[in-house]
C-alpha cells in the first residue's frame, strides 16, 4: 500500500501517461491501451458531472437564500 499511495499521483500526469502509451504500443498491446484511456475518460467524465451538479445546487441555493453574488475581480 505504501508503493501505491507513492506512486499513484504520478500515474495521472500526462508524461506518465504518453510513455505508458508508448510501452503498450511497443508490446503490441494497443487494444488494452484503448480500454484503459476509455475508462479514463469514463471515471473522469463521471467525476467532473458530479461535481458540477454540486456546484449548480449550490448556486441555486444561494440565489435562493436570497444572496447576490458578484464576480471577483
């Protein structure tokens, strides 16, 4: 756990990810490769949708709550 919890940081960086690419290509693995970047996509997708429905609820109530809310500058 201690070498996961070191190195998983680094697994979302894009340098990390072009040469993972790169070794999957080269071992001829493109398919799981693919797999991989769509579930990427999917568990990304899935957390950026969460957080903006937050955000719009919290907006809502805010405006609700009868607050204004001005642009910082």
């Amino acid at each position: 756990l201690a070498a996961i919890a070191t190195y998983a940081p680094y697994a979302v960086r894009r340098d990390f990810i072009s040469w993972a690419a790169l070794a999957f290509v080269a071992l001829d693995a493109s398919a799981l490769l693919f797999a991989g970047l769509v579930l990427g996509g999917i568990v990304t997708f899935t957390i950026v949708a969460i957080d903006h429905v937050k955000l719009r609820r919290l907006l809502r109530s805010i405006v609700r709550g009868g607050q204004i809310l001005e642009p910082s500058s």
